[in-house]
C-alpha cells in the first residue's frame, strides 16, 4: 500500500490539494434528478484503460493501479504520457446482486477490476494507444444512465459495502431496475482530508 500512496502522490501532486480541490480533468455527465447525495446521471461515451488483479481488495488495488500508472506514463505503443484524470474506477465481478438486495473495484472470480478514466480527447477516430502489458487493456465504455451515491473518508471495502447496500436500498424504495453491477469512484488522492474526499458508489439503471 506504501507504493500506491506514493504513485498516487506523484501523479495528483500538480492538481490536487489536501483541501480537495483539483485541476485534472474530470469525467464529465449530465445530472437527471438530485436528491440530497444521490443522483440519477447520464453518461456519454468515453475510454478507460483497465486490468483485472485477483486477490483481496487492498492488495489488488496496489497491484492494479502500479499497472495502469505504467501505462499512461509511457508503457503503451505510442510510448505517450497520458494524463491522469479522475474518478479511478473500481468493480467488483461476482455473482449477479438481485434488484432487492445489497455491494471503484468489481471481483472476477476472487478478484477485482480497476479503471483509470482516459482523458476526452480520445475518440473513434483518434483512440488511446494500445498497452503493451498484457494485464492491461484500453476499452471504450458506451454511455450509459447511472444511479450514484456520494460519501466523505477514506475508501474501504467495508465502506463500500456499506454505501452500496444503501444505494440499492434507494433504488428499490423507488421502483428503478438496475442493468449492472455496482462500482466505486475515487476523485481524491490520499494525502486529501478525509471529510472533503469525494467518493461515489454507482450502478447502471434504465
């Protein structure tokens, strides 16, 4: 975990503060309906690089975001240093969660998939260049509406668990059916103070 926290300072160190605030570019999204810290949005098309790391939640997210960091300061075909932007996304891939029950990872049988947000000047016509590790590869995510609840502190799979399980209890009081599994979004970097951290737990619905 030391490693990550020092990657993670050197790429935020220009754009971010310990009081939140930040330069880098951030996913961009239309907002359908807000209510307090939950929100209904939606999402144009965009790419992601990505790697899928088997293991507990705290070892693959070091493990996933040293391979993703590799790739956009130059361990792709281009050897191009991309910027970093925000949110990092994380799933965890496991068995499907029912509408009527409760989880910026998703598990892939015991693990965990990982996602760094490329910057918008990528397209159809000018895509992002291809990784050179094998662990990594660069995926366009077709827009999508999304339910997001958003949260302070310091991200833990617990607190995860935890504010998805109040999502889907949101989503379920209000009738909405859900297409996909949930996942977390992390704007911050470590050294932020954790009451002006902006996390969100997501998931797809019609």
């Amino acid at each position: 975990m030391k490693k990550i926290l020092a990657l993670m300072t050197a790429l935020f160190l220009q754009g971010c503060s310990v009081f939140g605030v930040s330069s880098v570019e951030t996913l961009d999204y239309r907002v359908l309906e807000e209510e307090d810290n939950f929100t209904i949005r939606q999402y144009d098309n965009y790419w992601v690089v990505r790697t899928t790391i088997k293991g507990d939640y705290e070892d693959s997210t070091d493990k996933g975001f040293r391979l993703l960091f590799n790739y956009i300061s130059g361990k792709n075909s281009q050897e191009e240093k991309i910027s970093m932007t925000s949110p990092v996304l994380q799933r965890e891939q496991g068995e499907k969660i029912a509408m009527t029950s409760p989880v910026i990872q998703q598990r892939k049988e015991g693990g965990w998939v990982m996602e760094f947000v490329l910057p918008s000047k990528y397209s159809v016509k000018t895509p992002p260049p291809q990784p050179l590790d094998k662990q990594v590869s660069v995926v366009q995510v077709e827009g999508y509406k999304a339910a997001a609840l958003r949260y302070s502190g310091n991200l833990s799979e617990e607190k995860y668990q935890k504010k998805t399980e109040e999502l889907l209890d949101i989503l379920n009081r209000k009738g909405l059916q859900i297409v996909g599994e949930p996942f977390s979004a992390g704007y911050n970097p470590p050294w932020t103070l954790p009451f002006l951290k902006r996390n969100e737990v997501l998931v797809m619905v019609e």
